[in-house]
C-alpha cells in the first residue's frame, strides 16, 4: 500500500462561493483525504476587485466544509500575499501541489506563487487546467497563459481541446486528459415532484433546467430562441432558469417579453448555494446546456450525478461526455436544432431510456481515476 502523501491544492475555495471551482477544489482535497493523504488547500482572501466581479458578492454565506483544512492566504492583485503563500507551502513540505488555472486574469497570481515555491522545494507542481484559452478573449490572454505554463511542471486537462490548447504554450512537459468527475457531494435524489413541492413549481409540468450562472458564451439566448416554437407548447413543459446573471440581464428579458414566454418561463435567477442544487435538479426531467463554446462543465457532471438526460450543443469537450443518442442529444448551438432535440425528447418519451443509461455512463466519471491520472503526469 502507498504511504500517505501531503498534499497541496491551490485555488478557489470556501469562504468563496461554491462555484464550479471551489466545489470541485474541496472535493479534490476530499479524494485524497479518503485515500488516507494529509491535504492543505490555499485559497483566496480576494479573487477579484470588485469592479471586474459581475455577480453580487464573491463570499459565501452558507458553512465552511466539514474536515477540510483550509488556509486563506491569497489576494489575486497583493504581490506581498504571493510570497507569504509561497513561503507557507514551501514550509510544509508537501510531496505534491495542484494548481487550479483557469483565467489568464490569475496568471500573474498563480504562475508567481509556483515559481516562488520552486525556488525553495523541488516539490513536483502540477496544474488543473479549465482553460488556457479563455471563452471571452481579450488583450494579452496568450502572454498572461504562457507565463502560467511556464511555472508548472506538468498538466492534467478535462476536454481534449484545451489539451490541444497547451500545444500553443508548450509541447514537452507531460500532460493527461481526464474528463471532469461526477459532482456526487450535493446530496441524494429525492422524487421529482417533492422537489418541486420545495421549490414552489407547478406540480403536473415538465421542467427544463438551464443551470448555472448566466454568461453570454453558455447560450441563454439560443435556448430561448428555441424555446419559443410553437411545437413544444403541446407539452405540459416550462424552462427553468436556476442562476445569477453575470453580465447583461436586459438582452435575456428582452427575448423572453418579446417571444411571449412569461408564462414558460420560471425564473431562478439568484446565486443559488451548494445546500440548493440537488432541488433544481430533482425537479428537473431534462438539463440543457445549450453552450456556444465551452470546454468541460460541471453542470454536466451534476446531472449525470442525479441521473438526469440531457441535451449539449456540439462545442469544446461537451460531446466527449454525453454520448448522442444514448445520455441525451448532441446538436449543433443554433435555435432550430436545440428545439428539436427537446421535440424529440419530449415526443419520443425518451425520460427513461436516457436516465436508465445516465446511471451506466455515469461510472467512468471517478474522482480516483483523476488521482490516477495525476501520478501518471508525475
């Protein structure tokens, strides 16, 4: 058996919201700590400024996570905090530090804090990284990524497309594909209709969820474009919103008033926090993602958790985990194809094949193969 490691994650985590990021980074450090390591996860006392964050607030109001140390040591923009943390993590000696990289905005952040411990340990440094190319480009992406790159010794990606990105930056150091585990730590599944009785919904309706904060490149406004065909107004069947607006909210209102969809429509549009997701999902018989570019999702990983089908679009590392035809549809992210995948899903009463295949699909999405695939790059 192999001794216990100490381990070091550095990223978002609580008293940050639990975004994707920071409930993936604490349950990355929960892996390793079922698998008996010692693990330590660094994370921010400021991720943004408040003028570049688009949502309300970056704190989070519910409890800290059960058993997890913890240190907030980090503000994204004070150089000073950068070699405190540096210092801190070289002190513990870890046998093994995780980066989570997902902004070039974080570059100069985090591609600092690596190079500052390795002046100190030869501690292997390994990054997770989302993106390195980021879904809204802008000036100096590519320069701010390569510093990054630069500053770690290897990487795991979770879509092959950013895999395929790296090669921009680098094309010796080791790196492996592995798609995004399954988000198993938002509860167990209750029955539909109690779920909805919880959240206020209609019961006898179908709900359609669209999950997760609202940027333009996930699609809201393909979805509601599709959503306003007058074929599926035959179903008892209503969209639900479930996610803070991060960036232009009139533009979605607009599309809503100006297709008549108030009335199938329900919007959810706050933060909604980690203590909540298992009732949207619950209520829901089908998740869409209707992104138009993307490279993995969690969102994804929610519903393959709670067994739910679902529809993506065609774009980034989607299609490489919901196999068309059999979890759910793969199309193209423009309105007409969306509006029929939901017509044939509806149509065709496809609920319970997808879901009874979701539960089969669902069991290569495993947080120790990700472990795997880390000592594999090491």
């Amino acid at each position: 058996m192999e001794s216990p490691k100490k381990v070091v994650i550095i990223g978002s985590a609580y008293p940050l919201r639990g975004g994707g990021i920071s409930t993936f980074n604490e349950r990355l450090a929960k892996a390793y700590q079922d698998q008996g390591d010692d693990v330590t996860i660094f994370t921010f006392s400021l991720q943004y400024p408040s003028f570049l964050f688009p949502g309300t607030t970056q704190y989070s109001k519910e409890e800290p996570p059960v058993g997890l140390d913890i240190r907030i040591t980090i503000n994204s923009v004070n150089p000073l905090t950068w070699f405190k943390t540096a210092n801190e993590v070289a002190s513990l000696k870890p046998d093994l530090i995780v980066i989570r990289y997902w902004l070039p905005f974080m570059a100069p952040c985090l591609g600092s804090i690596a190079r500052l411990i390795r002046r100190k340990t030869n501690t292997r440094i390994i990054a997770i990284t989302d993106n390195v190319i980021p879904h809204e480009k802008g000036v100096g992406d590519n320069i701010l990524s390569g510093y990054f790159v630069g500053s770690v010794d290897g990487f795991i990606t979770m879509s092959r497309s950013v895999l395929n990105d790296l090669n921009k930056f680098d094309k010796t150091k080791p790196r492996e594909y592995y798609p995004h585990p399954l988000y198993d730590n938002f509860g167990e599944t209750i029955p539909e209709e109690e779920a909805k009785e919880l959240l206020n919904l209609e019961s006898g309706i179908s709900y359609m969820l669209f999950f997760g904060f609202i940027r333009d490149y996930k699609g809201l406004d393909i979805l509601l474009k599709a959503f306003k065909s007058k074929r599926l107004r035959q179903f008892p069947l209503k969209l639900l919103i479930a996610g803070e607006f991060y960036g232009n909210e009139e533009k979605y209102l607009k599309i809503i008033k100006d297709y008549e969809l108030e009335k199938n429509i329900v919007l959810r549009t706050s933060f909604i926090p980690n203590s909540d997701v298992y009732l949207f999902f619950c209520a829901s018989t089908l998740i869409v993602q209707p992104y138009k570019h993307a490279t993995q999702s969690g969102v994804t990983q929610i519903a393959y958790h709670f067994g739910k089908p679902m529809i993506t679009t065609n774009v980034g590392g989607l299609s490489e985990i919901v196999p068309d035809g059999k979890v759910g549809f793969v199309v193209e992210p423009e309105p007409d194809a969306i509006e029929n995948a939901i017509y044939r899903f509806y149509s065709e009463n496809r609920k319970n094949e997808f879901s009874a295949n979701v539960i089969i699909e669902k069991e290569r999405f495993s947080w120790n193969g990700l472990l795997v695939k880390i000592d594999s790059v090491l």
